[in-house]
C-alpha cells in the first residue's frame, strides 16, 4: 500500500464510525497531517513533531482493522500532546507519554466504540501503558480477533509444540518450548534458535 494522506472522508474507511468526531478534534486542533502507509514490520504507526514549516505528521498502518488503527492513531497523538507540552526534554514512552496516552483512551472508553473484550483489554492498561500495541500480549490477542481471516495464518501459541512455520520474509521454523513468556524456536536453515512472542503471527507448514 503507497503511503497516502489521508482526506476527512477518508479517515472514515479506517476508523470506527463513533470515533471519528473525537479523532478529527484532535487532528484539525493541531493541524496534523496523517497519511496511511504500508506494512510496516517494526512498527504499527509513527509520529513526527512539527518543525520548519511542517505541521505535525502522524503515519499508520493501512492494514491494521478498524479498532487497531484508531488505538495505534490514539497512541501517536499521545506522542504529539507530550511534545507540545515537555519538547524533546522526556523519554519517548516515559511516564509522561503514559499518562497522555491513558487520558486519550479513557476519553474514547467513555463511549461505546470498541467491542467489550477490547475496552476490557484498553481498561487494565490504562494505570501502565505499553509503549506498543505490539508488546501488550492481552490487548494484542483480543485485536487478532477482529482481524481477517487468513487461510493458514495463527498465533504462534496455536501451534502444536515441534510444528514448521514461517514468517515474512521466508524463513522457516520449527516451535520449541516455552521459556518464561518466550516460545523457544529452532530456525531450520541455520538451526539457531530464536525467542518468539506467544502472539506473533505465523504461516502454517503442513507436514
């Protein structure tokens, strides 16, 4: 997917219905600039602050579904609040974007957008925000759910102990056990072992 800014009505197709308004106060209130982009592997969504001329910008996934967009969207306003506030002088997840972020959730948890498993997930992480969706296993195991259906694709936690699978890129795995929160994982070409999360998502072998 070409990286894209994102028109008013737009926004529409990637959002919930019920968010919209809350989104767009926030978005025109600072002048951001959102743009859609393609799968990105290390990150859901990206925020760079205004400066030479450039209003704030704001990119997200494309391929995200509906919920997982406006909480990545919500995350990355987060970022913009605390700038305008702190500048450069906090850390990018610190306790002060934590606390930008869980004020944004609980003005959106006020209102009946998200299913209940998600606002439910949404409301334990509120007093702790993680600095991704991506590391938030609960929340992020809720929103697989509403993403869709692809043949032949899990949850590394799905799979059989010893089945073959494969991630983007190629590569071929055989899941060992579990370590603390890790899943052991034998790379088959190379026979090195990596850690995967529970909830990473992955193709199927047939063996």
């Amino acid at each position: 997917m070409p990286k894209e800014k994102v028109t008013l009505n737009h926004l529409k197709d990637y959002i919930p219905e019920e968010s919209f308004d809350g989104v767009m106060e926030y978005l025109t209130r600072y002048k951001v600039q959102l743009t859609v982009t393609r799968q990105r592997q290390s990150i859901l969504g990206d925020y760079r602050h205004a400066h030479a001329g450039k209003t704030h910008r704001i990119s997200v996934n494309g391929n995200l579904n509906k919920y997982a967009f406006l909480i990545t969207l919500l995350h990355e306003l987060a970022h913009l609040l605390t700038y305008e506030r702190y500048g450069h002088r906090v850390q990018a997840h610190g306790t002060e974007w934590k606390a930008s972020f869980a004020n944004v959730l609980a003005q959106f948890l006020q209102h009946t957008i998200f299913p209940e498993d998600i606002a439910n997930a949404l409301g334990k992480s509120l007093h702790n925000p993680a600095a991704s969706s991506c590391a938030d296993e609960g929340l992020l195991r809720v929103l697989k759910k509403y993403d869709p259906i692809k043949e032949g694709f899990f949850l590394l936690e799905q799979l059989p102990q010893k089945s073959h699978f494969v991630i983007n890129g190629g590569r071929v795995f055989e899941k060992g056990e579990k370590i603390r929160k890790r899943y052991k994982c034998r790379e088959i070409e190379s026979g090195k072992i990596y850690l995967f999360s529970p909830v990473y998502e992955v193709k199927l072998l047939k063996q």
